[in-house]
C-alpha cells in the first residue's frame, strides 16, 4: 500500500516529494555523515583478501595502501593515530562535564519550584547529563542534532485512565519522553519562505529484523499536528498531535548560515589527519629500513671463497687485499624537516580545533607557570571561546524544549502555566576547576545578591538535609 500523506497537505508533503527526499538522503547525505562517524570513531573494517584495517586508512595515499607489486605481503607499515576523537571528548567534557541547572523564571516562586521539580523529572527520566554529553557529541561529530518530545504516552496513559492528568510529576514523568535523533536519521521539511522554520520533520533509518533476516526501513513522519509511523511502507501508527509548534529542536553545532545543518568538528580535521597519518606512516617505514646497521664487504676473496661466512660478532677473517675495506650504512638518524613537518600538523589540528594536548592534561613541553585559573584560562582561550558559543545554542535549545514540556503538562492540566511562566534560564558548570576557597566566596558574593539560599548550597553540593547545614 502506498504511503498515505493527506494529513501532511499542509506542508505540500505527497508520495513523489517523499520518495525524492528519501532517495537524496540514502545517496547522499547518508555517505557523507558515515565518512565523519568512522573518522571519529576510526573502527576496523573488512577489505578484500580476507584482510581489516582501519577506518581512516582509506585517506592514505595509494602507495602506502597498495603496493605496485600488486601482493598484499609488499604492503608497507601503517601507522594510524586518531587524533580527532580525543579532541570531541575534551570538547564534550568542558561543555557538559557536570550536570546544568535549569532555573525557571516565573514570577510566583512556588510555581517555580513546581516548573524546576517537574523539568528536573523529565529529563532525568529520558537520561539526564549522559543524554545532554551525547547530544553535545553526535552534534560535533555530525554538525548538529536533533531532540524530539514524545508525548504520545502521555496522552493514551491519561485517556485510558492509567495516569489522571492530576497525578504528582514524578508519576507523569516517564510517560513523557525527550528522544535523541541524530544527524543520519533527519530529513528535515523547511518552510520555504523562512529556512529558519521547520513545517516537520521526517525521521527514517533501517533496522534488522531478525526473524525475516532482512533490514527493514522506519520512516516516521511527524509535524504539529499530526504523527504518522511507517514500516517498510506499511502505515502501523497514526495519531493527531497537540501542539502549537514542531515538537523537534534542531541544534547545530556551530550556525551556519543559510544551511539547515552546521559545522562538523570532524570535517575540518580530517585533511589534517590524513596527512598526519601519512607522515607518520613513512616515518614508521624509514625507521624499519633504517633501525639496523648494515655492512659491504668490498675485495675480500674469502667471502667468496666461502660463503657461508658473514660479518657478525666473534666473526675473524683476513685478506691480502690491500684495497680491500668494510663500510657500515644504514641506522636511524635524525630527520629534522620530517619532525618539523609532524609538529606543524599537530599544530595546525590544535589551531583548527581550538582544544590543545594541554585540555587533556597533556603538558608537551614548557609552557609557563599554569598554577592559577587565569593562567589556564589564557593556554586554553580558543577552546573556552567555543565552548561559551556552543553553550548560547544549547542553552537556547533548552529552553525551547522546557517550553514545550511546560505547554504539554499545562494542557493535560498536570502543571497548568501561563505562556509567560515557561521561560527558563540555563545555567552551566564553571568552565576550570575552582578552588573550594574561589568557589565559596563565589556563593557569598551571590548570597548578598539575593540568590536563594537553596540554589547555593546545590552549587556548593550540599544538601538541607547533610549534617551541620541548616
């Protein structure tokens, strides 16, 4: 049966516009986010003659790969070192290396209490900070993310009478779920007249069924006000949605104007990489040729007069030869450019990346007294930088989902808000470690500005219920 799309005429979606936009994401968008997923993750992959190597072997030049004699035994040595993984995890750890604060901005203050119990729930019900690091990572890796509001549960729980629309948060939280969708898995549906808006989305992606043995592909088609869920063409779910807006956040991961997807971390650095590896590669195949001392005998009648004999320890033999003679070749040595050459890729993927060795606790060399905070800040300004943009997007993508959340529970009757109480402030983990000395004349200082007693002893880890708090 073919697919039944009259509820999406509102977003000009019919058969041939969905076969099309399904069609371009498989031939084209797909190969390319698969190529930044195996640089990042650099997994060992089947080639022929029953041999596996490396993902990011494929960017090596042809006579590191393939050998002119045409076995595979002739192939040279490489040498891989995946510097582009280290650096996303360095990223990931200073933007979300501890929990953020969702702090609601109502005016009633026991509404908000109730807004920040409720936010605290849902998230933690769908995964929390490990939800919040992934969404920051296959945001880097791909150049942005999606998160979707699943909400269907809710409403059946409520009108099968297994949840009462009035029951405590912590009761409604797991019918509400937040879903990660990553990049591979979005096609997106724009409004023509403004890129910045999405009309839906439509989310595919194949699993493996098996008990056919086959892969079969998930198409869900989802906008404001309508759902559908399709297996292998086959509509299995249809629902109508409750919402005033797409219940999808899209979060690039650096903007790029004009463009629905942002800026991959990954893309850039793979030049880098591949000529990283190279060189790193010839390296490894000048030191084999040239780890061993060899040795030409030249005039000597002995060695052919018998030879079973070699040069080698406690080995004794003479020649009346005069002009005869033994020269020693070979042995590693220095090769300054090719060290030079190294460096200044390994320089160039810190420029390009903004996260040097030293945000891993990699000190190569002497850089300075870093014993203070502002020392650190100043070895590490590119990548603080970033990380202070990316937390302006995600921040916003926050607080556009609390608000979708908000304007679900107020119309189950679960949290009932006004549009005006759904506004949320993110707040994020210092960037450095501070000192417990720093850290309390922090609170202090906040403590004269009015801040609730409560909130600071969170940000200090206490809690009113430890020993000696009160």
């Amino acid at each position: 049966m073919p697919f039944q799309l009259q509820p999406f005429s509102d977003v000009a979606l019919d058969e041939p516009r969905l076969r099309d936009l399904l069609r371009r994401h498989d031939e084209s968008t797909i190969p390319a986010l698969d190529r930044l997923w195996r640089y990042y993750r650099n997994p060992r992959v089947a080639s022929v003659n029953n041999t596996s190597h490396v993902a990011q072997a494929a960017g090596l030049p042809a006579r590191l790969t393939h050998p002119a004699s045409g076995d595979p035994a002739d192939r040279r040595e490489i040498v891989i070192e995946n510097d582009i993984a280290w650096r996303l995890h360095a990223m990931v750890d200073f933007l979300l290396g501890a929990p953020v604060s969702v702090i609601s901005t109502a005016s009633d203050e026991s509404l908000r209490t109730r807004i920040e119990e409720a936010l605290d729930a849902i998230f933690e019900a769908s995964g929390g900070v490990a939800l919040l690091q992934d969404m920051a990572l296959l945001a880097a890796i791909y150049g942005h993310v999606g998160l979707l509001l699943r909400t269907g549960d809710l409403h059946r729980a409520i009108e099968s009478g297994v949840a009462s629309a009035r029951a405590s948060i912590d009761e409604l939280a797991p019918f509400l779920r937040i879903e990660l969708v990553p990049a591979p898995r979005v096609i997106p549906l724009p409004d023509p007249t403004d890129y910045r808006r999405m009309l839906g989305v439509i989310i595919t992606h194949r699993r493996r069924d098996e008990s056919a043995e086959r892969d079969e592909q998930i198409v869900e088609i989802i906008t404001p006000a309508q759902r559908q869920l399709y297996i292998d063409e086959q509509l299995v779910e249809s629902e109508r949605l409750r919402h005033t807006s797409l219940p999808y956040i899209h979060i690039q991961n650096i903007s790029q104007p004009l463009r629905f997807a942002g800026l991959s971390e990954v893309e850039a650095l793979i030049p880098l990489q591949d000529e990283l590896n190279t060189r790193l590669s010839d390296r490894a195949n000048r030191v084999t040729m040239q780890s061993f001392r060899m040795y030409l005998a030249r005039g000597v009648d002995t060695m052919r007069e018998a030879p079973s004999l070699r040069i080698a320890p406690g080995q004794l033999w003479t020649t009346d030869n005069p002009d005869a003679g033994v020269d020693a070749f070979g042995g590693d040595v220095a090769a300054p450019g090719e060290d030079n050459h190294i460096e200044q890729v390994r320089q160039a993927m810190d420029k390009t990346s903004s996260v040097t060795p030293i945000a891993a606790g990699v000190l190569g060399g002497k850089v300075g007294q870093l014993s203070s905070e502002n020392a650190l800040r100043i070895a590490m300004m590119g990548l603080i930088s970033k990380t202070a943009r990316k937390r302006l997007t995600f921040g916003s993508a926050l607080a556009q989902l609390a608000a979708l959340i908000l304007e679900t529970l107020d119309f189950t009757g679960a949290l009932p808000t006004q549009r005006r109480d759904r506004d949320v402030r993110v707040e994020w983990p210092e960037t450095l470690p501070q000192r417990e000395l720093e850290r309390v004349q922090a609170a202090e200082i906040k403590e004269r500005l009015g801040v609730p007693a409560e909130q600071l002893r969170a940000e200090l880890g206490y809690s009113p219920l430890d020993p000696g708090v009160e």
